[in-house]
C-alpha cells in the first residue's frame, strides 16, 4: 500500500448512523488505529461529536448518507459528484466500511471505488461484484461491537479488544453534579418508539429522591421541556446544558445511569458506568444493549414491536416500556449497586 508523507498510510473508517453507532465502532476504530495509520472517520453529521470523542482518530469528514440516515436528504447528482470529488482528494489507501446487519455496504463502497480507493472492506450479504476487496460474512446475532471489530480484522487490523471508550480529557463539570453520589437519569430518545414514558420518569425521579440519591436529568437543547417535567421539584434539570463530551464526563462519575437504547447508554458504557437499560426491544437487544459493563435489561422483549426496527409506536399503549414502573428501576439499582456487582457485560433480569 502507498506510504505518504511521514510514512504513514491514509485509513478511511465509515460509520454513517448517529451517535450510539459511532461509540459502537470505537474498538473497530482503536485496532486500526493501533497500526500507527492515519485513520480518517466518515460520520453523519449527527455522529460527528461522537466522532471526537474517539481514541485513534486523526481526521473527521462528513457524509450524511440517502441510504442510511433516518431522516434521509434526497439523491442529487451534485451531492454525489461532490463526496466522490472529496474522497478522491483525500488519497486514501483504503476504507473500511461499517454498518449495522441491516444496512447496505454497498452504496458506500461505489462510490469509494469511483473515488480511486484502491482497496475496500466490508461486510456484505448481497453479491458486492468488484465493489469490494474483502467480503465480511458474519452472524446477524453478533453485537454491534463485535461486529466492527470482525470486519476490521478482516481487513488485517487485529483487535485491541471490544470494550467501549472514549478520549480521557473530558470537560470539568465539577459545576454540574453534587459533591456526593448522584444517578443520571436521561429520558430522551430520538425514536420515540424507544422512549419511557415521561410520567414514569418522572416518577422515578421522585421515588429515587426520596431514598436518598441526586438525580441529574439530562437531555439536549431540544428536550429542555421533557427533562423539565421528568426533573420535577426532586431532581436536577441538565437538558441542554452539556456537550456530548460534557455528558460523558457527568456519567463517567454517576453511580449508574437509567437511559433507553440510545446513544447515551453507549456513552455510558464507554467510560465505564452501570446501566439500567430501559430497551424497547424494536432492534434485538443482543446486539444493542449496553456493551462491556454491568447492566440491567429492563422492557418486555416479546412486545408485539419486536425486531420491528420501527420509530414511533405502533402498538396502543406502548406496552414494551409502560409496564417498567419506578419500583423496577429502583430494583435494578439495588441489584447493580448494593447488591454482588454482576461481571461486566452480565444482563440481570429484574421481575
């Protein structure tokens, strides 16, 4: 492979979906890094703050990708013309491609090889053609995680391990969090289909103050008025008030933290803190539940919205998470905090 200046070869790492995807392909991102490359990450621009936070990675571009993105912008020849004209520009040696089990390698990887990438890895169900240099086959059951870490290894970077983690300085917020033990309770979710209900959280809130815990609500800007109302007269209104790094920093010192499948449960993970996941179960928990720490699997996996990979509800009372109450969460905490700590990575289930 061509050595440019300073000897070092020019990796293209790929990971378009938001944030939680991008902290999910942190161990990918640290194996190739580990072979002293200059490692260049391609991330929507809602994954770009997670990009940062990133062990290994030297350059950051943005791609806000038609066939990936929820929210997806329109095809336009000129949007396409322009990213290829980019990726050619940027000389890489090669570009490792990740996605989720049910998302396309492939568009990517066309217009990688318009760009002149000499060399593409991904993994791939459907027939690539000569789209790809290495083809990944791998296990649908495989966490999010670990399926990263396959295809890197395909591509001949070997793994530095599948644990979570982020980039140790961290923003002071000495100002935020209490001088004693607090909980983070975040309630949001940018599919609503994966959110608790707010009255429950609030709840919680309440229930949790009164044995004795601070509780930080957090949120976005956006979700000022929900961590508002969940934060109530008990708990401490965050919405808004912290960068993505500024909320790794606050849930690398929480006792645990309470979050739905979102991506800060996976920032949680990332700088270590128990979980009690509050998992709709519309991907499969076994490959998006909190990863490489000990947690706790709160929600009816068997909901009718199983493996729906829905957004909004679509079942009358959003079953899945209405029936975790306040007593739940406050069990899961016991079992991770005052009882035995389960071995990292352990699911308890809490009745």
């Amino acid at each position: 492979m061509t050595a440019h200046a300073g000897g070092r070869r020019r990796v293209l790492v790929a990971r378009l979906d938001s944030v939680g995807d991008v902290l999910l392909a942190g161990p990918a991102v640290r194996a190739v890094a580990a072979a002293d490359v200059h490692l260049t990450f391609l991330a929507s621009t809602r994954g770009v703050a997670a990009a940062q936070l990133l062990p290994g990675v030297d350059r950051i571009q943005v791609l806000d990708a038609p066939w990936i993105l929820a929210d997806p912008p329109p095809v336009r020849r000129s949007g396409i013309a322009w990213t290829t004209l980019r990726l050619q520009q940027s000389r890489f040696d090669e570009a490792i491609v990740l996605t989720s089990y049910h998302q396309s390698t492939l568009p990517l990887a066309l217009l990688l090889r318009m760009a002149g990438v000499p060399r593409v890895v991904a993994a791939s169900e459907d027939y690539p053609g000569s789209l790809l240099d290495v083809r990944v086959r791998l296990d649908d059951d495989l966490h999010e995680a670990e399926r990263g870490v396959a295809v890197a290894e395909a591509a001949g970077f070997p793994s530095r391990g599948d644990r979570l983690a982020v980039r140790p300085d961290l923003p002071d917020v000495a100002a935020m969090r209490p001088d004693g033990p607090y909980l983070v309770l975040h309630p949001g979710s940018d599919a609503p289909a994966r959110r608790w209900p707010a009255v429950l959280a609030r709840s919680t809130v309440a229930l949790l103050a009164t044995q004795g815990w601070t509780v930080l609500v957090t949120g976005s800007a956006a979700e000022r008025e929900l961590t508002r109302y969940v934060a109530g007269e008990l708990g401490v209104d965050l919405g808004g008030r912290t960068s993505l790094a500024g909320l790794a920093a606050l849930l690398r010192e929480a006792a645990a933290v309470v979050v739905g499948n979102t991506g800060p449960a996976h920032l949680a993970a990332a700088v270590g803190t128990p979980v009690v996941s509050l998992f709709a179960p519309t991907v499969p928990a076994r490959r998006w539940r909190p990863h490489g720490v000990p947690h706790v699997l709160l929600g009816d996996q068997a909901s009718a919205c199983a493996g729906t990979r829905v957004r909004e509800c679509v079942t009358p009372g959003h079953p899945c998470l209405s029936s975790v109450g306040p007593s739940h969460v406050a069990a899961a905490l016991d079992v991770l905090l005052r009882g035995p700590r389960p071995q990292p990575g352990t699911v308890v289930e809490v009745a």
